[in-house]
C-alpha cells in the first residue's frame, strides 16, 4: 500500500486522518461535529470572528447543535476554529460548506466558492481531498474549483490530489434526519476521485450513495430542490385560483392527501424560504440560459412564488377594508419570520419581503417570534415585541406567516381582532370564523 490513495484510503480507515471544514455555519457546523465525534480531529475555517470564537469556547450557535457536544470535543481536542486558510496545510482531507446565494439580478453568486478554493489552493498537497458540499450548477467542480486548485499548486487530480463533489441535505430543525443518517450522494472528478471521497464520509455518516461524476451529484441536488420548488409553485397557484373560485384549498388539499398512491402533498404559504429552494432551481435554469434553453417550468414556478408575498399583502390589505381600516396607519402584527417553523433561520424567509411591502405601504408593523429576538436584513431593524398577547390585542390585523408550534393559537383567535393566516395554523378553528381570512 504504497499509493498516494493507499496510503490516504488507510488513514480515514484508523481515524488518523485530520479534516478540515471551510464554512462552518447551518452545513459545516452539524458536519464538523459528526466527523469529530466519528473520531477525527477537524478544524473548521471561517472568516467570521464571532463564530470561531465561539466554537473555540465551546459554544453552539445553531440550534440543531447542542453546545454540550462542541465542547466536548473541544475540551478532547477534537475540535477547534481558526480564521486562517494556513491551518489547511497540516490536514489531509477538506470539506467547502460555503453559501452559494442569488445576486439581485438572479444571477448565481459563486463568490465565496471561489473565494475559498483560492485561499485553499496555496495549502494544497499531495494526499488531500477536497469536497464541495455548496449547492450549485452541474460542471462548478469540474469547470471552477479544479482548474484553480491545479494551477495554483502545480498537483495534478487524481495523481495528487483529490476532487469530489457531495451535496449538502441539512433541513434544520428536523430531528428524525440529521447529517448522519441523511443518505449522503457522492461523485468525484474521476473514479478514483469518487471512491477516496467516499470512503472518508463512510467513516462518519451511515449510508453512501456513489454516483458517476460531480456532474450527477451536482444534478441530483438540483433535482431535488426543483421537485419540491415546482410542486410548491403548483399548491400556490392552486390556492390563488380556489381563491377565485371560492373553494377552500386547504379542504382540497387533505382531501386529496386521502389517495394512498400517486399524490404528494404540499400546502401553499406567503412565500418561498430557506437556503435552497428559492435558489437551487434557479441555479440551473442559469446555466441552461447559457445553452439557449429555456428552463419553462422553473421560471413559471419562481414566478409564482416570488408573486406570493405580495398575494398576501393583497390579502392583509382586503381584510383591513372589509373592516374599513386603511392599510396606511394600520398596526399589522407579524407571527413568525423565520422561513419555517419552529428554528431561528431567516434565510430568504418570505417574512421579509411581507414585511418591506407593508411598510412601503404605510403600515405601523411589528413582528413576534420566539426564535428570532433580533433582526437586521437590508435596512431593516426591529426587535421581536415582548408582551405577545398585548400586541396581538392592540394589533389592527395580525398575519400569521410562520406557524411556529409554541403558539398558543386558540389564545391568539380569541384576543385578536382581525388574522390573516398564511400557514392554515388556526385549522378548523379558524375556517368560516369571522375575523380570519385564510390564504
């Protein structure tokens, strides 16, 4: 076992391998943990003085991560934080959990991956291997992280060094699949690419899934996202035409959840939220635009789900004048902005868009949520109201916008004077009530 792979395949087998996480926020945080707790010794790498500190304390900042198992490891020596790329030098395998957002114009922002591959590149050496967990387009391995890596290292793939691909499946909050028991997709740049990479997650996480290239696995992650994207855009736009119909689609939808084969079932809301659905889709239809295609279903169903957050100002706005109040002047209460229930992530949470277009029209806004005392996006700052029950009585309408389970809903129906529900939170309760209006 003399090869540059031998030798690399034996060190993941006994754990002496070292690994190192560039990103360690909502993917590279949990993933560091479980690597750690697998036995490896993992350094995570991140330009964020507050997070590394953290991390070095012993702190979590994520709440699918206790803090009582960062320190753990930090405390065994397992686990460490630094914001500088030369740390990379001393490990032998590395893992770029960087985001991967939209420009305003929609473009995608490959900033930070390229960013991170050229403060990596200077520390590579042979006998590494490197894994771009970021959502992205086919061929942003191949095409953007190899040639830097090789032109500034002098390695060659394969021969060298490493290349692989494995997109990142984290859905906070979820507690039933985690990073570990999560089927983690693997391709590589070559065969061998693949199977080196392969055999380090093996040793951590419980079900491998090779593919054939990065291509496939940069694809089945798109596919992924653009599945659920495109089924939400449907229920969406069902909900706007029940809405003219005067049919309750959330009858119509467990209705037809009732058929035991060929229906999945998806609910409509304000909007689109999270760090990949909103972006993933439009990752790809980015790039087929580069190839003279037209991407027509995921441009139909980004442009209903970007329209929803101003389908439910249209809806706050109707409910106020049915009670003959004016939006402008109008105290709104908004429940819930993190982009889903029950965690503390705003990423591209619909919440905001809601809130910006009431204020542009005049409305004194206020938000609650319990996971989010805080906020500041884009100008926007606000503070999460302390006496919940008392803004929703002084409120002239609260919209319901993140369904969060710690809501005493029941308690809110009976204080409010007027609620718009995006999220069908109040249910039955609410259908036919005088003073709700549902989505």
């Amino acid at each position: 076992m003399n090869t540059i792979k031998d030798k690399l395949l034996l060190k993941f087998q006994d754990r002496t391998a070292r690994i190192g996480v560039i990103g360690i926020g909502y993917v590279g945080l949990p993933l560091s943990v479980v690597f750690a707790e697998a036995g490896f010794t993992v350094v995570g790498v991140d330009p964020d003085e507050d997070k590394v500190a953290a991390i070095n304390r012993g702190e979590s900042y994520i709440l699918d991560v206790a803090s009582e198992r960062v320190r753990a490891l930090v405390d065994a020596g397992k686990l460490s934080a630094s914001t500088d790329y030369a740390v990379l030098g001393a490990v032998d395998a590395v893992s770029i959990c960087v985001p991967t957002p939209l420009r305003k114009t929609g473009d995608p922002d490959l900033s930070f991956i390229a960013s991170a591959s050229q403060s990596l590149a200077p520390y590579l050496h042979p006998g590494m291997v490197v894994v771009l967990e970021s959502s992205t387009y086919p061929g942003t391995t191949r095409e953007m992280i190899l040639p830097v890596l090789e032109a500034t290292s002098g390695l060659s793939v394969c021969d060298d060094f490493f290349l692989a691909f494995s997109p990142e499946r984290v859905d906070p909050g979820r507690e039933d699949w985690t990073t570990i028991n999560t089927p983690k997709v693997i391709g590589g740049i070559t065969p061998d690419c693949g199977e080196v990479a392969a055999a380090w997650y093996d040793q951590a996480l419980d079900t491998i899934v090779p593919v054939s290239t990065c291509e496939v696995a940069e694809m089945t992650k798109l596919l992924e996202n653009t599945f659920r994207m495109i089924n939400i855009g449907m229920v969406n736009e069902l909900a706007i035409m029940c809405d003219r119909l005067n049919i309750d689609v959330w009858e119509v939808i467990e209705a037809a959840a009732t058929k035991p084969f060929g229906f999945m079932k998806f609910t409509p809301g304000p909007g689109l939220g999270g760090h990949c659905i909103p972006i993933d889709p439009l990752y790809l239809s980015w790039k087929l635009r580069s190839l003279n295609y037209n991407a027509r279903f995921i441009e139909l169903a980004s442009e209903i789900n970007t329209n929803m957050p101003r389908y439910t100002l249209g809806k706050i706005q109707d409910a106020l004048n049915l009670h003959k109040k004016p939006i402008n002047g109008s105290r709104v209460l908004i429940l819930g902005i993190a982009y889903k229930p029950d965690i503390d992530d705003l990423r591209e949470s619909p919440a905001l868009d809601v809130i910006h277009l009431l204020q542009e029209k005049g409305a004194d806004v206020r938000y609650h949520d319990p996971f989010i005392p805080h906020l500041n996006h884009d100008g926007l700052l606000m503070v999460s109201v302390m006496d919940l029950m008392e803004e929703v009585a002084a409120a002239d309408c609260v919209a319901i916008i993140t369904n969060h389970k710690q809501y005493d809903y029941g308690a809110i129906l009976e204080r409010a004077q007027l609620i718009v529900d995006t999220r069908n939170a109040l249910g039955q309760a609410g259908k036919d009530h005088p003073k709700v209006v549902r989505l």
